[in-house]
C-alpha cells in the first residue's frame, strides 16, 4: 500500500528542520508541495493507522510540530525567509480553494479540528505584525489571510486587519484588502464590516488607483450569504456605473460576475449589466471582457434560463455587428455554444439565417489559427450551434433547417476538400490536417445519424470529395510518368502520397457507410445511388497509386449497396410498393 502523507510526517519533519538549520530559505521550499499532498488527503480511517503504525494522534502531532517550526521561522527569519513561507501557504490556498470549487469541503490541515497550537502559531505571526517594518506587516497579513480558517474567529487578528485598510502605506493596504477577502468567503459577520469599509474607500477620491484595483479584486469574495451577495453586488454596480475609470471597471465586471455565479437570483441582473458594456460606445477590452464574463456565468450551467430567447437576441446583435473584432464575435459564439436555445419562434427567421452565415464567417477566420486546438473547437462550437437550430428550426422557425444544413453540409465539405488538398500536395505526413478532417467527418456523421433525410446530399458530396482526391492521385502518377525533372519524384515521396490518401479514403469510407445506412432508399433513389458508386469504385479502381485494400474495400462497399438494392426491389416485388 502507497504510504500516505501522515505516515511520511516525521521525515518531513525532521526534513524540514534540517532545512531550517542549513539557513538557507530555498530548502524549506521543499516542504510546500507536500503539506499540498497532506491538505489534499489529511483523513486517515481506521485500517491505515493500522498498516502504517500510527498511534491515534500522531498525525496531528506532526502537523502541529510541521506548522510551528515554520511559524517560528516566519518569527526570527530575514524577509527573504518570510517571503518563502508566505509563497508556500499561499500555494497551498489556491489548492484548497480549486478543490474548494469542485465540491470538497473538507478544511485539509489548516484548520481548528486538527491544529490544537492554532493560538500560538498566531501569536507568532502577531508578533512579527507589531514589531515588523511595512514589508514585514504586508507578508503578516497575507500569511492570516491564508490562514483565515484558523484566524477568522480572533478578534485581534479581525482588528488589525481592519485598522490596516486605511494604511498610508500601499503594500500593507493591499495586503490587509487580500486577507480581509479571505476572511469574508468564511465569516459572514466580518463581512458585513468588511464590505462597509470597502465600499467607503472606494468611493474616496483620495483612493489610490493601486488601492481601488486591489478593493475591486477584493469585492469577489463577498459571496459568503444570500444578503452579503446581493448587497455587495449592488454596491458594486453602484460603482462600476459611476466610475469613468475602464481598468476599475475591468476588475469589477470580473468581481461581479463571481458574486453573481454563486447565486441564481442575482444571474439575471448581472446579464443585464453585462450587456450594457457590450454596447458599441465602450471600449473594446470592456466589451471582451464582458463576453468573457458572460461565457464564465454560461458555463457554470447553474441558470436555467426560461426567458432566454431576449439573451439570444442580444448575442446574435453582437456577432452581427460588422465592426466588431473576429475574436470579439468568437467570444460571443462561445457563450452562444453554453446556452440553450428555445423560443426560437420569436426570432424572425432573416435574423436566424443572417446570424448562422455570421457564425460560418467568424468559425472560417479561426480555421487560420496555427493552433490545431483552436481550429477544431471553434468548429466544434459550430457543429454544436447547428444542431440546435436544426433541432428546433424545422418546427419552430417556418422550415428553415434545410437552409441551415445546407450551408453546414457545403461548409463541412469545403473545408474537407481544403484540407485533403493539403495532406495530399505535401508528401511529408501532416497529422494536424488528417485530425481536423477526422473531427469534420465525424460532425456529418453525427448530422446524417440525427437527421436521416440529409443522408443522400452529404453522400453525393462525398463521392465529388473522393473523385477529386483520386484525381489528385492520378495527376502525381501522370507526373512521374512525364519523366519531367521538374517534376520529379522520391520513392518515399510516393509512399507518403499514398499512405495519406488511404488513411484519408478510410476515413471517407465510414461516412459513406453511415449514408448508407440511413438513406430511405426507394427504387427510383437505390438505382440512381447505386449507379453513382459503382461510377465511384469504378474511379478509385482506375488509380495506380492507391494500394490493393483500398480497391477491396471500396468493392466492398459496391457490393454492400447492391446487396442493400437487391433486397429492396424484392421487398417491392412482394408487397407492390
């Protein structure tokens, strides 16, 4: 059994202290991530302390031991010592705050339960504030405010974290305003004093700027309760409306939006607000952010959205408007992805059309990004976006799905042909390119499986995909064949032609078979379909190039349609269809 981070205490006790003896702060930089792993699996059952040989307690001994030894350096250390400590614990707070996010509510080591020395390790951390210069007052109250679980309930500690709000010096302000937000997330009643104070400096126009970003920052952690939230949020967007100032505004879209995520009720509001910075007469970092934030509250799918349609206006305003960057208008698109779409009745049809041409437009500029991740989820977004309006359009928006999958399908395909083209004149293998035609064919896939009548518009144009790729093939055969210098080519040349375009034509041949299989195949449809593979095998037959499994399975597939045809016509026989 692995051993666990209790059983390996007393050597990262006795680790540490020989750390803290070598004088040397870097060395005790080790002992962050491991009191991470501890805060991370800090309960011990049963049958552990057995395998292991721990005696009940002896964890929590170890941890106290841990913790003070550090507190006592923070104590008698140089700032540069001070400075490590302070960097471990602050570590260790975005840890627990990630797990935090994901449901864990589990405290991990810092906390009462499991802490006996907590009073002393404060009264170190105390002393170093009372007797300390700015700079080793600062590094005190971010050490308490990482320590909030131990500290909140001190009422020196509350004091002195207060009274440093209206510090002169900025690098202690900041601080106090960092460990005040930490105390806020956890303490109600501190909060509401907190959040007094704040708004009061922030309306000062004696506030520094360094000082009224740092406030805003701090607004984001005033989400403790129902009240809080909905009282700081208004307080905020008092600000916010009232200041001329756009990196204040920056930060508080950003600390709004936090508030707003944690409570439905104040979602709606929030959108609102949100909306209004998108507005053409704002800046265009006010108007990314805005759509950053508005996608940030989408995804963490906790608003249900029963009048959404309004929303959905409004962001088809936004990726309409001609002005507006291409990356502006892709963040649009994104939060347009995390939303579901009903009511679509009451957007006129002209604006869902001009909107899906839009999208078309905006998904083509980020197929140029160098960044393969980029280009297949912008087209995933796409995909995503379509099946929605085609879910919906054919009933709610007067028939225009077809129109829509139209331009999908002649998008999907262009891009295909695109990208086949490219694998195909480069003889080296260009995996990215086969990876994006993979992701393209396996939206139409996903398109004929939902909607079985498109079947026979996506298998017509697949077989022109593949005739066009075979002709390709055929015109490097007739080149080498030339005997021109100019065009002259390798061995391995040739083989890396070939192995792309079989790896290509293998792929095409799983979404014809899924044609296939959905076409409604009537005898006057089976025949026409049937001649124009038979064409197709016939062609890819005629290639030299291509190696004798892909000449199989493509008789295969002749073969597989016929077999499908045959048995139609004799169901027709029998039952006079």
């Amino acid at each position: 059994m692995e051993r666990t981070p209790s059983a390996c205490a007393m050597q990262w006790s006795i680790d540490l202290e020989k750390g803290l003896r070598s004088n040397k702060p870097e060395a005790i930089l080790d002992i962050g991530p491991k009191l991470e792993w501890w805060s991370r699996e800090s309960n011990l059952s049963a049958a552990e302390y057995k395998v292991f040989g721990l005696l009940r307690g002896e964890d929590k001994l170890f941890a106290n031991t841990i913790l003070l030894r550090l507190a006592d350096a923070f104590k008698s250390g140089d700032k540069h010592m001070k400075l490590c400590i302070v960097k471990i614990f602050l570590s260790e707070l975005k840890q627990r705050r990630r797990l935090r996010s994901k449901g864990r509510k589990d405290k991990g080591i810092l906390s009462k339960d499991k802490l006996d020395s907590y009073r002393e390790l404060l009264s170190r951390i105390k002393i170093v504030f009372d007797t300390g210069d700015v700079e080793e007052r600062a590094l005190a109250l971010a050490l308490f405010g990482c320590w909030a679980h131990i500290a909140k309930d001190s009422a020196d500690v509350r004091y002195l974290i207060l009274s440093s709000l209206v510090s002169m010096h900025v690098l202690e302000a900041k601080a106090s305003l960092f460990a005040a937000g930490c105390f806020s997330e956890l303490a109600n009643d501190f909060a509401y004093v907190f959040l007094e104070m704040l708004g009061g400096l922030l309306m000062s126009s004696e506030t520094s700027r360094v000082i009224r970003l740092a406030g805003g920052r701090a607004f984001a952690k005033m989400w403790c309760s129902l009240v809080l939230a909905d009282r700081a949020h208004k307080t905020g967007m008092k600000l916010i409306l009232e200041s001329s100032e756009e990196d204040f505004s920056l930060v508080m879209l950003v600390s709004l939006s936090k508030i707003a995520s944690k409570w439905t009720s104040l979602i709606p509001i929030q959108m609102e607000l949100l909306f209004s910075f998108m507005a053409k007469d704002r800046g265009l970092s006010l108007q990314a952010l805005a759509l950053k934030c508005l996608h940030f509250i989408l995804a963490k799918g906790i608003y249900h959205f029963h009048a959404s349609s309004n929303v959905t206006l409004k962001l088809f305003g936004v990726i309409n408007q001609s002005d507006f960057p291409p990356a502006l208008q892709f963040e649009a698109l994104r939060a347009l992805y995390k939303m579901p779409l009903p009511n679509l009745e009451t957007i006129p049809c002209t604006e869902i059309l001009a909107s899906f041409s839009k999208f078309l437009q905006i998904v083509e500029f980020k197929l140029h990004s160098s960044i393969i991740s980029e280009r297949l989820f912008s087209v995933h977004v796409l995909a995503s976006i379509f099946y929605k309006l085609l879910g919906i359009s054919k009933d709610a928006a007067g028939g225009i799905g077809s129109i829509v999958a139209s331009h999908m399908i002649t998008f999907t395909i262009d891009r295909i042909s695109q990208l086949i083209k490219l694998v195909v004149d480069d003889p080296h293998p260009n995996k990215e390119a086969e990876q994006e035609v993979k992701s393209l064919l396996f939206i139409l896939v996903n398109l004929v499986e939902r909607h079985r009548d498109l079947s026979g518009i996506v298998l017509d144009k697949i077989c022109i995909v593949i005739e066009h790729l075979v002709r390709m093939l055929n015109e490097v055969t007739s080149m080498e064949n030339s005997g021109s210098e100019d065009h002259h080519i390798t061995e391995l040349d040739k083989e890396n032609h070939t192995s792309t375009a079989s790896r290509v034509l293998i792929c095409l041949s799983q979404i014809l078979i899924t044609c296939f299989e959905m076409l409604e195949v009537s005898t006057a449809g089976a025949a026409q379909v049937f001649n124009r593979m038979e064409h197709l095998v016939e062609h890819v037959h005629r290639c030299s190039l291509l190696p004798v499994y892909i000449h199989v399975v493509y008789h295969l597939l002749l073969h597989f349609h016929a077999g499908y045809h045959c048995m139609w016509l004799k169901i027709g026989e029998d039952y006079g269809f």
